[in-house]
C-alpha cells in the first residue's frame, strides 16, 4: 500500500490559492459580476444571467451513485477531481456543489468539501458558515415560524388548527433534544401553547425552495406559497396569508447568489444550497447551474446519495423546474460498498472499517454487484447511459476492480478506475475521458413520469420503477393527505420519497437489490413552495443527534487564528 495522504485540512493549508479575478476569468466572468467575501470567496450577481449568451451551453454531468455505506463512497470528491482531470484535458470545467451543513460537520460524518488531492477550498470557510446563507434561511425560516405564533396570540383571525401546523423551527446544529418541544409556556403574555420542534436548517422547505428557484422574482412567488398549515375547515394557510413572504425574501436576496470559491488546481467551483438528501432533492441550485453552463464547456455536478434518490429527483424535479437536460451521468461505486451489499459485513459511520473487509477479495464484490446492476438500471431508465467511476481507495486490489469493471463489460457501460483523491486532476483522466465520450453523444433523456398523474400513482411509479417494490401501502392517514392535496389544487406537482439512503429499499436493513417487497407510505406532506409533495416512507431524521464523540470535541483554533482538527 502508498503511504497515507495528508489530513484534507494539511493538504487544503499547504494550497497556494489563485486570485479570485482569475478564477472567475476561466468562467468569462469580471470584477463587476463577483462580490468579494474576504481574499478567498466570492458573491456572483445573477445579473449574469440576463446577459446575452457568449457561447453555446455546456455539456451537464451529474455526478450520482450505488446504494451508499454510511461513510459516504465518495461522490463529491468525484466531481471535484472530475472537474479537475477535464481542464487537465483542455477543457473549461466548473463543479457546482451543495454548501456543507454544520451539523455533519461537528457531528460524525465531517465537512463537505471534498477530500485529498481533490478538494474545494479554503476548507474552513466552506465548512464554517462560509458567506452566512445557512443563517439566512435560518433567519427567514424561523421569521416564519415566530410570525405563525404571532398570529396565534394575536387572536387567530385566518382559524389555523393549532393541531394541524407542520412549520416548525431550524436550526444549523445536531441537536436531538429539540427535535419534539412545547412552545407558549409561561404567562398568557408569552403566547399560545402548542407542541412543535425544530429541524436541521438543511431540511428548511426555504432550503429547498432557494435550489429550484431560479430568479428573485421565482423566490418571492415561491416562499409566499409555503403552506404553514391548515385551518379547522381543511384549508391550507400559507406564508403569504401572514404577509411574511416579503420579509423572508428581504432577508434571502444575498442568499440567493451563487458562491464563487476554487478547487486545489485552481478551476472555479460554484458552491450554492445545501437541502437534505431524504427528503429534499439533496443538489445544489438551479441558479449555478445555469451560470456554469453559461460560462463553461462542463459544468459538473451532484445529486445526493444513490441514484434511486438523488439522481431520480434530480431529474423528475430539478432538471424539470429549471429546463436542464443531463448529457451525462457518472455512476460512482467502491470495492468496499460492493462488499457491503455483499451482506456480510456491517459498516458503522465513525468506526473503523471491519478488516475483513480490506483483506483482498473478489467473491465478496461479486456478491454485491445486483447493487451496482440495478443502478445501472435506474439510470437508464431515465435514458441516459452511466460512466461507472470506480473511486480507488489504498486498499483496494485490481483483482477486485476488475470484478467491476468485467461487470460494465458485459452491460456495456463505460468504466473508469479514478484516483483523483491520492493524485488530483491527473488520477481523474481516464474517467474525464470516458465523460467526454459519453458527452459527445445524444441520449433519449426524459422523466419517470407525466405531472398529470394522480400523486399515489407518482409514488407507486417511482417504487416500482426505480426502487423494485412490488407496489406501494398507503396508510389511511397518507392515503386521506393525497386526496387532500388534490383537492387544494396540489395535484399536478412532482413528487419526492423520503426514505432511508441505505437501501434501494425503504428497509435500510435490506442490502443489495431487494426484490418482492412493498412500500409502506406512512404520511405525506406538500412542500408548495418548492414545489413538490413528499411521502413519508420509513423512520427519517431531520433533525440529527451528535454521536458519543463528536467532531466539535477535535476542532479548535491555534494561536495563530488558524482553525485546526476539522476532517
């Protein structure tokens, strides 16, 4: 095996970094479209948008993957070096990415800035508030929420059932003791008492809703329908019956820009949003997209968690509202993912991995590749052909990796081993290749399904077509919310599954491609103003607890103000 690499925050200190004019310059962009946050960041104006086109769009690749461990297999790390090994290749590339949120950060999984020799940086300000969109949303988000209690106390004049409201609180850190509370305790004075709770500020429908919007104006229109509740009657309430959607926007308008930062080679990298993967669409905005794709030859992107989550909403929401069509789709997959669906080993976010698992092994991969067929599958269905990135870690044998790629052989699927976390841009090349390959051709994108469809039977597609269920159990409380929502005019928007990330399955217990099971939909909620409804399909947090030992306990900051134990 190689000697181990640097910490990611000793490769990220040891960075030279480029000029923030001549970041932008590689995107055709100017001082006067950049608002600077300091040396090493920068605010873009969408007023980018509105100029006329310089060049022909540019190719869009959305980096996905199969059925994740808990550690995560690496996506973001591949778009960052895949991103790298195109301008190696004389292309002009930018990577757009979800913002990391601080509750990951202090809690086991750490900061979301790539890793290696393929990161974006500076790594602190990225993971640490960065240019403070994160607390805006809080601010606009629980604005809302405090405006609700208000008009409670206030005498209730649109009849909210105080059973019935679903805004609760957010807040950007892992804390499991407010996830349930009561809020109005106290005197008469201190308002209306009610049970609640809080989320993380990533799972904020204003989270969301930033992503898919795609200018100030969709923004304002947007946050005035979020449905705050309903009355006694059955009628929803929303932001704009409490005349709050114009306070919130007030306080989103530096939000809604696009944050220009770089990656460790010094192309631009486009970091925007952060909504949570389970039940958001887990991508970064519709907004840098469109500048990136404006601006470049590749715009590479990633949709959170595996394909039968992020890469399905990516396609049925975000590429739908914003008018995006993939060119291409990287599928990433690791030995030791494969040998976890194998089902013989047990993976547990912040242990060490089991050494079993590191011995060489090829039976153990070949036992999970239906994981990796059915994701092939998936993406395909969709039309589009995957690039399978085999993401190299120290242990991995090549006995192992050719399991894999004999795999794509027969499928006839493009495969690339990458190692752009030891070696950078240069460790990407064969699968930036392998992306312009694919990139070069036309494929037959197209959604999973028609907007006009009844709501169950959007759900019941998606978990038969893309999960494998044999069919869908509505509860009768879910069951009732749809025909609900159909009959507030709700029907006609697209549709999001929350469901664990560890399975293709709603059973996180089930590894592989589990076949001959249903899905159980328990609840359903509307996030209107995203703009889409979501089904409830197993025990989904939103709002995480910190674990026995948290990162928060290793970082710290040295007498010379440099922040220190960050991973």
């Amino acid at each position: 095996m190689s000697a181990p690499l640097p910490s990611d925050l000793d490769i990220a200190n040891a960075a030279t970094l480029r000029p923030m004019s001549e970041v932008a310059a590689q995107l055709g962009l100017t001082d006067e479209h950049l608002e600077p946050w300091g040396r090493d960041v920068a605010k873009i104006d969408l007023g980018v948008l509105d100029e006329p086109a310089q060049r022909h769009p540019g190719k869009y690749v959305v980096v996905t993957a199969i059925t994740p461990t808990p550690l995560g297999e690496g996506k973001t790390t591949v778009a960052v070096g895949l991103a790298q090994g195109l301008a190696r290749l004389g292309h002009r590339a930018v990577v757009t990415l979800r913002q990391p949120s601080m509750g990951p950060t202090f809690g086991i999984k750490g900061g979301a800035a790539g890793g290696g020799y393929s990161q974006v940086v500076p790594m602190d300000r990225l993971n640490l508030h960065l240019t403070g969109d994160f607390h805006a949303i809080t601010a606009a988000h629980n604005l809302l929420a405090a405006m609700i209690d208000n008009h409670l106390h206030h005498g209730n004049r649109l009849g909210l059932d105080v059973r019935n409201i679903s805004w609760r609180r957010v807040l950007d850190v892992n804390d499991r003791s407010l996830r349930n509370i009561v809020v109005g305790l106290g005197a008469r004075q201190d308002g209306v008492v009610r049970e609640s709770g809080f989320d993380i500020t990533a799972a904020s429908e204003v989270m969301v809703l930033l992503t898919l919007a795609t200018s100030m104006v969709d923004l304002r229109e947007r946050l005035g329908r979020i449905v705050v509740g309903y009355t006694t009657a059955g009628e929803s309430v929303t932001a704009d019956d409490l005349h709050a959607g114009g306070a919130m926007a007030a306080l989103l308008i530096d939000a809604l820009k696009p944050n220009l930062l770089q990656t460790l080679e010094g192309g631009p990298a486009i970091v925007h949003c952060g909504p949570f993967g389970n039940i958001a669409t887990g991508t970064s905005s519709i907004t840098a997209d469109l500048i990136g794709l404006a601006h470049s030859d590749y715009v590479v992107t990633e949709a959170g968690f595996g394909s039968d989550m992020g890469a399905e909403r990516f396609f049925d929401v975000k590429c739908r509202v914003g008018g995006l069509r993939p060119d291409a789709v990287v599928l990433v997959a690791t030995v030791r993912s494969l040998k976890a669906h194998s089902g013989r080993y047990v993976i547990r976010a912040g242990k060490p991995l089991p050494d079993d698992l590191l011995a060489e092994n090829p039976a153990d991969v070949e036992a999970g590749l239906p994981n990796l067929r059915a994701h092939i599958g998936i993406v395909r269905r969709f039309g589009v052909e995957p690039i399978v990135a085999i993401n190299a870690f120290a242990e991995d044998r090549p006995s192992e990796h050719a399991v894999i790629e004999a795999l794509c052989t027969e499928l006839g699927v493009r495969c690339a081993v990458t190692r752009h976390v030891a070696e950078g841009g240069a460790g990407a090349e064969l699968l930036a290749e392998a992306v312009v390959e694919a990139a070069g051709h036309d494929n037959d994108f197209d959604y999973l399904y028609p907007l006009d469809l009844s709501l169950a039977s959007k759900i019941e597609t998606i978990a038969t077509e893309v999960y494998g269920a044999d069919g869908i159990d509505l509860s009768p409380a879910a069951a009732r919310g749809l025909r609900d929502y159909e009959r507030l005019g709700f029907g006609g928007l697209p549709v999001v599954i929350a469901k664990t990330h560890l399975s293709i399955s709603s059973d996180p217990s089930l590894r592989g491609a589990p076949t001959g099971w249903r899905m159980p939909v328990r609840e359903v909620r509307a996030a209107v103003g995203a703009g889409y409804v979501y089904a409830i399909c197993g025990d989904v947090r939103t709002m995480p607890g910190l674990p026995s030992s948290p990162n928060a306990e290793r970082v710290d900051v040295g007498p010379d103000g440099a922040v220190t134990g960050l991973s």
